[in-house]
C-alpha cells in the first residue's frame, strides 16, 4: 500500500478488524503522550508545541528514542535519563489509559462506522485532558470547552451516524439539542446550588484584624488556606470592611473587598493579587464562596452534549452526581481520619459519567426503558 493507498477505503477495509484494534492502542498511547503535554502546559499558559519534551527538573532535552509512549517510563524506571529525578506516574498512567479507552472506542464502534470510532477516540482524549488538569488546577481550560463544542457540532455535520442518523439536518439538530441542553441543566443546578450553598457568612466582632496572607486569610484565631476556599476562577472571597491597608495606600469608610484567584478589587477598583504585597483591613463580616460546580462545568457539559446528544447529558448529569456522593463519602471518611483532607472538583465524575455513557449507553437504555416502563 503505497502512500496514496493510505486513503483508499477498500485497502482499509481489506485489513483484518483487530490489526485496527492493534493500530487504535498505540495510536492512544501516542496520543496519551502528548495529552501529558497538554496536561502540564496548557494550564500555565505555555505552547504545546515549543520546546520539545524536556525534563523539567534538569531542562534535558528528551531525544525521540527515549520519548516512546509506555516503554520509556518501564525502561527508564520512571527517571529523568539525565538526571534521574522521578518522573510522576501520572505520565504512563495517561498512556496507558488513552491507549486503553482508543482501543475501547475501535471495539464499541468499529464494526459500525470507522468515522464514529474515530470521532469517539477525540472525545476521550478531551475527557483525559479535562480530568486530569481539573484534578491538578480545579479549572476545565475554556479552549477546551469551547474547542468541544465547535468540534462537536462540525462532527455531527460531517459525521450524521455519530447520532444513528442518515440525514444532516437532523443530526445537527441532535448536537445542537444536546449542547443547549448540557449548558442549560447544569447552569440551573449552579444556580440552585448557589442559592443552597451560596455563600458562607462569617459574623467578625467589629473591627477584627484580617491579613491578606500569601497562603491564606490570617485572622486573629485562625488562618483559612486560600487552596480549601478556591477552586474555580469564579470563586470570590468578600469582606465588608471598615478600614483598608494596601501596602502603599490606605482606604477609610466602609469598603468591600473582593480577592478572586486571579483578581483584587477594593470597591470598583481593580489590582493583580500577585502584585499586591500587602493587604490588611478591619473587618465586622468575612463571606466565603461554597459550591459544588462552577461554571466551566457548564461549558464542558455543554461540550459532550455537543457529541453524545441530550440522553447522554442527562445520564452523565444524573450518574456523575451518584459517583460524586460516593467519593465524597468516602473522602470525608478519610478526612475524619486525619489522612487527607483532598477536595476533588466536579469535572472528572461527569467525564468518568460520560464515558460510562459512550461505552455503555445501549445497556443504560435498556436498563431505563425497562425500569420506567417505557
Ligand atoms: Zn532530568
């Protein structure tokens, strides 16, 4: 097969269904390899192109023969070649679990349609992204998101058997259904969980001493972590105060802080955090934000509902929840124990949900008709 072979579909078709089971597994590790790129650059701003793989401990430059997905991390006994400071886990875990799930896609949707197990391999490779980095820097990137949504309904378009349909307009109608849906239930659950949770209102005796720390909220008895109240952009810290110190300038009546993540505002004006090195007011009240998801959930909902269509929203919503209590029993079990006190973001239950749904969706609506008697 020569190089113009490469797009002829009968040459495909002639290869045996598991030299593509074969072919799907290692392109998902190759792909896992650099998902892990992603995974560490793209929250920090940095390309994901420049420069080539390098330790981050020793800046050594990894040539290509020991930048083999799975292979080198065995070979190497998960240490830098130059300098052998450890290499996480996390890198030949992703691999391996990328080369898994492609492989897995091949299986579920191969015998069906080329295009559709192709099509699904991007769609896992988005939930390895997003959990992954949600699990390290609690935000979903909005590149991702909106890259999904984009990506979703052009799938759709191209692709009408991705929704089981042979006509274009409706399986952009069922992409376009599923996105608005995806965005619009978990929007209504955030602002229903803001007004069940919203914000935790901490009454101070008048004029108590608050020091914007560099890790954290310092008050008389107490210090209050920045990590254990921030883990979306959106998340607002706001003290009601009657006097503010900046480092070079002081504010008297009564004025509202607002310190997010990544912003300072003092009534309307606005500061960079990081560039504020000292903050410290007189406060009587102290409000800390307290919700469950925020609102890059909403765009990553959005995002799958764009490729798995209403149904799929609805059942990862529902299960992501189920998964979600069970972990978080299990974490405050472990947290009463004193061994950790981890507070895990929303993102990674609705993509384990989602991926329960692409591998099983079937047998879920199997399981439903038959339990709802439809
Ligand atoms: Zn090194």
């Amino acid at each position: 097969m020569g190089f113009s072979g490469a797009f002829d579909t009968q040459a495909w078709a002639r290869m045996p269904f598991h030299f593509w089971t074969v072919t799907f597994f290692v392109l998902g590790t190759v792909v896992g390899s650099f998902l892990n790129v992603c995974i560490h650059r793209v929250p920090l701003g940095q390309s994901i192109v420049s420069p080539p793989s390098h330790c981050p401990h020793c800046q050594y430059s990894i040539p290509w023969f020991l930048n083999l997905p799975l292979a080198t991390w065995l070979y190497l006994q998960g240490k830098c070649a130059n300098c052998r400071a450890p290499i996480a886990i996390r890198y030949f875990l992703v691999e391996l679990l990328t080369g898994v799930l492609f492989l897995g896609c091949w299986l579920r949707f191969g015998h069906e349609s080329a295009a559709v197990a192709a099509i699904m391999c991007v769609v896992v490779a988005g939930l390895v992204v997003a959990t992954f980095i949600d699990l390290e820097h609690y935000i979903i990137p909005d590149g991702l998101n909106y890259g999904g949504m984009v990506a979703g309904v052009l799938a759709a378009f191209f692709v009408p058997r991705l929704f089981g349909e042979t006509n274009l307009a409706r399986s952009l109608q069922q992409s376009l259904l599923g996105l608005g849906v995806g965005a619009g239930i978990i929007y209504t659950v955030l602002r229903l969980g803001k007004l069940a949770f919203g914000q935790e209102k901490i009454a101070l005796e008048p004029g108590t001493r608050i020091i914007f720390g560099d890790t954290g909220l310092i008050l008389p008895d107490r210090e209050i972590p920045y990590e254990e109240v921030f883990y979306r952009e959106s998340d607002t810290i706001v003290v009601a105060a009657d006097r503010a110190e900046l480092f070079d300038r002081g504010f008297c009546g009564p004025v509202t802080i607002r310190l997010s993540p990544n912003r300072l505002r003092i009534d309307d004006e606005e500061f960079d955090p990081e560039q504020v090195p000292w903050l410290e007011v007189s406060a009587a009240q102290l409000s800390l934000p307290r919700e469950a998801m925020g609102l890059g959930d909403v765009k990553f909902m959005a995002a799958i509902g764009a490729f798995l269509g209403w149904p799929g929203v609805v059942f990862s919503l529902l299960a992501s929840s189920c998964i979600g209590s069970v972990f978080g029993v299990i974490l405050l079990a472990r947290q009463r124990q004193g061994r950790s006190s981890t507070v895990v973001p929303y993102g990674p239950y609705i993509a384990a949900a989602a991926l329960l749904w692409i591998f099983e969706s079937p047998a879920i609506t199997r399981f439903a008709h038959a339990w709802m008697g439809w």
